[in-house]
C-alpha cells in the first residue's frame, strides 16, 4: 500500500510540476489572509485531534488509529487519492462559479490541497534516500543541464509555480518542524478528514 501511495505522489508531483510551469496560465493560488487562516485551523484542529488519539491510547502498545484498524487506513489511503486528484485537477480545470462567495470559498479551500500534499510528501517520501541516490547519479554536465531546464520552464510561469511551491513547501514544514516522525502520519490523516469534511459541508450548503 505504502510503495502504491509513493508511486502516485511522485506522478502527481511530476504532473504538477509540468502543468504549473506549461499548461496553467490562468488565476494563481491566492496568497490570502483567510487562507492563511483556515490551514492554521486545520493544523491547530488536527494536531488537538492526535494529542488527544495519543493520550487516550497512552496505554496501549499501539498508539495509531491507523496501525490498529485495516478500515481506517483504508479510508486514508482513499483521502489521499481523492486529494491528489485534487491537486492535479485544478491545474487543467476551471472552477466555475456564479457569485463572489462562492468564489471566496473557492480561493479558501484550493490552498488546503497543497498544503496537504506537503504533508503527504513528507510523510510517504524518503527524501534522504532520494537525494543520496541523486547525488550519485548526477555529474557536473548532468547537474547544470537540469538547473538550466529547471530554470527556464520556471521562467515560463513563475508565479503559479512560486505559489504552489509556497503551500507544498508550507505543509511540508509545518509537519517536519510541529510533529516527531511518529505522529506526521495521524496528522496527515486527521488533516485530511477535517478539510474533507468541510469542503463537503460547503459544497453542499453553498453549491
């Protein structure tokens, strides 16, 4: 399961990768106040949620909802799927929408699928193990052949690419930097059901 959710996040991360910087020329990631809100809910909201699954399992040799029922990991693995299509879906389609609210709830809730996918990465991805085995791959010729093409796709859009990286990179940190390693998963996971559960909240009251 685990090497299936890796698969799919370094296709999507490629996906994203290329759609920001060749296909997705329209409206950017908003760098909002209530956005910045709404993920500092969610992490506050999550983080209660695992301080709490801890301590009510402080006895018990498992400490993981996820670890304990097959159910429960099987429904994360789902929440994980489900915002990966997300994220790779808002770079080739428009969101259409009939009234400013709506849009405003729009702007709010795309952020939360990249700030997720930074945690997800963080997670699922041996990024140590990663950049070892890149470092022994690529020589010199290699290396400035990369940052040259790295560079000028960049150039081809770079403030959709900079405002995604900014909410990848946002997710990725506050897990690296608020959670130990052992909790990064119930974090994930408690994340994601938050911000699902909303986002279909108001879907269904204001859509």
């Amino acid at each position: 399961m685990i090497k299936s959710i890796r698969i799919l996040l370094l296709l999507a991360l490629i996906q994203i990768s290329l759609s920001s910087c060749l296909l997705w020329k329209g409206a950017i990631l908003t760098l909002k106040q209530s956005s910045a809100y709404f993920l500092v809910f969610i992490v506050l909201a999550s983080g209660l949620c695992v301080g709490m699954n801890f301590f009510y399992t402080q006895d018990q040799d498992v400490h993981s909802i996820l670890n304990s029922q097959k159910k429960v990991k099987l429904f994360y693995s789902i929440l994980l799927v489900l915002n990966l299509a997300g994220v790779c879906l808002v770079l080739s389609e428009t969101i259409f929408t009939q009234t400013a609210f709506q849009q405003e709830l729009v702007d709010l809730f795309l952020p939360s699928f990249f700030f997720l996918f930074g945690i997800d990465l963080l997670v699922f991805l041996p990024f140590e193990k990663y950049s070892r085995d890149l470092k022994n791959t690529l020589n010199k010729k290699k290396t400035v052949a990369l940052t040259v093409l790295a560079t000028l796709l960049f150039l081809r859009n770079p403030i959709t690419v900079l405002s995604i990286v900014f909410y990848v990179g946002l997710g990725f940190i506050f897990a690296r930097f608020l959670f130990p390693k052992s909790m990064r998963r119930e974090f994930s996971f408690y994340g994601h059901v938050i911000r699902d559960i909303l986002l279909v909240s108001a879907m269904c009251i204001f859509f």
